[in-house]
C-alpha cells in the first residue's frame, strides 16, 4: 500500500499520470475562483508537530514547529492560485524570507552595513 500524501488518499502521480480528461475535472478551480467559494474538505489540514532541536529537550514545547498537511487538490489549488495571482504580489526592500534569491541571513548581513557607529 502506498502511504498517502496528504489528507486525502490522492498522490500527486495520480494527478501527473492521468488522462487528459481529468482535467476537465480540474476546471472547478475556475467555478470556484468565480463564486469566491471553497469546498471545505479543501480546507482541512492536519498539523503534524517537527522538532526544531533534537539535541533539545522534547518536553519544551518551544523546540516544536508545527507543519500543515493538506490534500493533494488543495495543493494543485494554491499552485494555481499563486500563478494566477503573483504578479500582484508585491514585497518590501526589508522583506527576506519566504522570498525567492533571499534569505534571513542576508537581512543579518544587510543591517550589519547599516549601522552609524
């Protein structure tokens, strides 16, 4: 048996091998994207708790972070989502996380210039 990716019983090679009828099926997207309305079983995640330090105390409920699981659709959806909506996206100078080419240690770098001392 294959363990599943999501909330659902869907892996993404179901999607990626299927007829291309199935994406007939996919245009609900666009009903969807139309009336403003999810379906919420798209809605449902499981919250599954990751440590951050393993040399850390497992008892501290700080060295957790908690990751969502979502269904395979729903992932297809914010993909879809995402393309359509990009380039209305817009980031600050100051932001370096979750930013493509950036990271958090560049802000770290980038502030250390700054200082007047």
């Amino acid at each position: 048996m294959v363990k599943s990716a999501g909330t659902d019983s869907m892996q993404g090679e179901h999607f990626k091998y299927a007829h291309s009828k199935v994406t007939g099926l996919l245009t609900m997207f666009n009903a969807m994207f139309l009336h403003n309305y999810l379906l919420v079983k798209l809605m449902e995640t499981i919250n599954v708790p990751i440590i951050k330090n393993k040399k850390g105390l497992i008892t501290d409920k700080d060295n957790y972070r908690s990751i969502a699981i979502t269904s395979v659709v729903s992932k297809i959806l914010e993909l879809l989502l995402l393309d359509r909506l990009q380039f209305q996206l817009e980031t600050s100078s100051d932001q370096f996380g979750f930013k493509s080419k950036h990271g958090t240690d560049m802000r770290v770098h980038s502030q250390a210039n700054n200082i007047i001392l």
